[in-house]
C-alpha cells in the first residue's frame, strides 16, 4: 500500500475507535476483517499507531492545536508507530515543518496531565496511594505489555517448553513469579506454532496465572470459577487439579464460554463445566449452595490495570461506571461466598488499579464465618500489600491485579 493510503486508512481506523462506541480491538479487528487486503506490517502498522495515540492522546491532540488539517490526520501522524520512512514520504511542507517543531518539544517541560496522559479521576487516587511512586506507573503504562504465556502443566513442563523454544530461536525466559509462566520477546503469531495448536501454551498474563495460586485447588475438588469469561484461569484451574473432580465455570455472557470451548478441545481438560447464569443468584448457583471447595471471583471490574494492553479503558470507563461496578462487585462476591463449604476457600480479584474495586470491595465483605488470609502464606511476599496479591505494572511487569483471600469456618 502506498505510503499515503496507510496514512489515510490509519485516520479512517482512528476515527472509528476514538468514538468509543466499543472496545478499541473489537474495532481493529473488524477493520482488518473489513480490509482483508491488508498485509501483515499494513496490519501491525495500523494497530500500533491506533494504540500510541489512545496511549497519549492528552499530549498528542495538545500537540495537534498547532497542526492543520483534520484532527485524526494531525493525530495519526504524531503517533505513527510504523516505520517513520513511510510517514515522511506521506508528507511534505508545512505538514513536514509542523511534525519537526513537535518532535523537539521538551516534555519534561508540559503540565503533568499531558506527560502521564491519565483522566484526573484516575490520576488523582493513584497519586495519593503511590506518592512520588506515581510517575513510574504512569511511565509503565504508556508502553506495550510483553506477551506472556501459560504452559499446561498437564501436557508439559516449563523447562522443556523454554528449551524448546530457544531451539526454534524465540527469545522468550520464565516468568519470576508464576511456575507456570513464559515471557516472549515481541507479538508473534502463536496460533500457527504446533505448542499452541496443541494446547501446549496458552495467552495469559502473569498476573492472572498467579490467581490459581492462590485458589490452590486439590484433585478431586469441586471448585468453581464465578465469572469464568473466555476461560483463561478455568484452564489453569483444571490443569492444577490434574483434571479431576469438577471444575465449574459459570459466566453471563453465553458467547465468552463459547469462545472457552475451543480451549477446552486443545488443553485436554475434561473436568471442565461451562453453564451459562442469568445473575450472580440464579437457581444453578443456588443449589450448589454450600457444597464447593473453592470458588475465584475475577470480578467485573474497569480493567485499568490492563492499559498497556487496553489504553483506550482509561477514555471510556467513568467515575460513574466505577461506582456502579462497585455495587455490582459486592453483589457478586455475596452470592459466591454462599457456595462454600466449611473449610473452604474463596478468591476475589479484579484487574483494576482503583483501590475502591479492590480493598473497598474486600473490606465491605463481611460474610459470617469468613476469615481473611494473609496472601504472602501462598505466594511471594514482594507481591502482596496488607495481606492482599497487589500487582503494579512498574513493579512486577504485570498487569495490575488485586486478589483477597479467604477461608470459611
């Protein structure tokens, strides 16, 4: 594609995903659908430069006033990620002049809205639980997250993954805090490698692999993942048990377990149940009241700490969305604890940096007979704040994640 007509499908794309209407990479993917001629660095090229700007859009359409033109062009062209040949030969004149005079902008010197590129309503509360420490995570998540993946443990061992790997020439390491994570250099395309199509590896940030941590769930056990979504952590669920005893996995959304099912076809389990809910106090969960082991709430949550994966969260999530969801978390965590035998285990987590989704959640929880565990008793205690799993991306590489855990009396 020539040079201007990249340009050109980089401001049609943006154009779509800044109207926030759906998720930014519901939006890339259906464009690429749509424009199935579109090579692979066409692709990446297109994608990148629709992630630079949502990552710093504050700083580029402050840049942008100074430009000419229509403003997703001036945007594109500030944030294009692809090779800066094919933008130069995109542009000329006072264009070219416009893009010089921004590119030697001190940014050390702009307000601070404008070099961590947060709303103010996320902004201000994690600068007043991080202290000087905020810019740093502002800093982490303006970068792309690394692509992590989880070995079965069923299928295969770490090591011999990695070994594996290395010998096809992939860079990619252990992860330091998961036993069963692998970190990659760069995005390649997993789903033509025999490891994946075999359910060897699978997608799935550290951070999340860490919840079957803490869950700990035994053969034998009957567990159940509450808002189990696409089913990353049902996976690596079933494969602790050993694909054993029963392993529930219940959601709202019917075509989220739909896309878990493949997943389960290539990873092996058979211990696996997806059952679709209409609440969280539906009569399929009601009667398994009081019979299960464990039970991991990964709540409905802003998702704020995926913004290196998922920038555009940060424009159209809400303080009023966050309060909602709030309500909502509490709610599903009551109908969850119900499930729970005497002895049992109960996780709540969310991926949100907020502390009202996160300890305010787990500080309201006041279930009888519910006693809180320290979380530095099942994994490292470099992760844990106040006896909760607390991860920030400028810390341990990982999303942002929070978890409390509890026992029942």
């Amino acid at each position: 594609m020539h040079p201007k007509a990249l340009i050109d499908a980089a401001c049609e794309l943006l154009h779509v995903v800044l109207r926030f209407e759906q998720p930014a990479d519901a939006v890339v993917s259906a464009y690429f659908r749509a424009n199935r001629s579109l090579g692979s660095r066409e692709r990446a090229a297109l994608a990148e430069t629709t992630y630079a700007v949502l990552r710093r859009r504050l700083l580029w359409q402050n840049l942008a006033q100074s430009g000419r033109g229509p403003m997703e062009r001036r945007l594109v062209l500030l944030g294009w990620a692809g090779e800066p040949r094919l933008r130069d030969a995109a542009v000329e004149g006072p264009e070219r002049d416009w893009l010089a005079a921004a590119s030697h902008i001190d940014r050390a010197s702009l307000q601070p809205k404008l070099r961590h590129n947060l709303p103010d309503w996320i902004a201000e509360p994690l600068q007043k639980r991080l202290g000087p420490e905020f810019d740093a995570l502002a800093d982490s998540l303006l970068e792309s997250a690394p692509l992590d993946l989880r070995v079965n443990s069923l299928q295969a061992k770490r090591d011999a993954v990695l070994a594996e790997l290395q010998a096809q020439g992939v860079e990619a390491k252990a992860t330091p805090y998961s036993p069963w994570g692998i970190r990659l250099a760069g995005k390649p395309a997993l789903n033509q490698w025999p490891l994946f199509k075999n359910g060897v590896i699978e997608v799935q940030d550290e951070g999340s692999q860490l919840l079957a941590l803490l869950l700990d769930a035994k053969r034998g056990e009957m567990v159940a993942d509450f808002c189990a979504g696409a089913g990353g952590k049902t996976l690596a669920l079933g494969a602790a048990m050993r694909n054993t005893g029963r392993l529930y996995a219940f959601d709202v959304a019917g075509h989220r377990l739909e896309a878990l099912r493949p997943r389960l076809a290539r990873s092996g389990l058979s211990n696996v149940y997806p059952i679709q809910i209409a609440h969280e106090r539906d009569e399929r969960i009601k009667r398994l009241s009081g019979k299960l082991d464990r039970v991991l709430v990964d709540a409905p949550c802003s998702g704020l700490g995926t913004l290196r994966r998922n920038p555009d969260m940060k424009w159209r999530q809400s303080p009023a969305a966050v309060a909602e969801l709030v309500q909502r978390q509490q709610a599903i965590l009551a109908s969850a604890a119900r499930l729970l035998k005497p002895g049992g285990r109960l996780v709540y987590a969310t991926c949100s940096l907020l502390d009202a989704e996160n300890e305010g959640v787990a500080d309201a929880f006041g279930a009888p007979g519910f006693v809180r565990m320290d979380a530095a008793e099942l994994v490292d205690s470099v992760l844990v704040e106040n006896g909760c799993l607390r991860l920030w991306p400028h810390r341990h590489g990982t999303d942002g994640f929070f978890a409390a855990v509890w026992t029942k009396s």
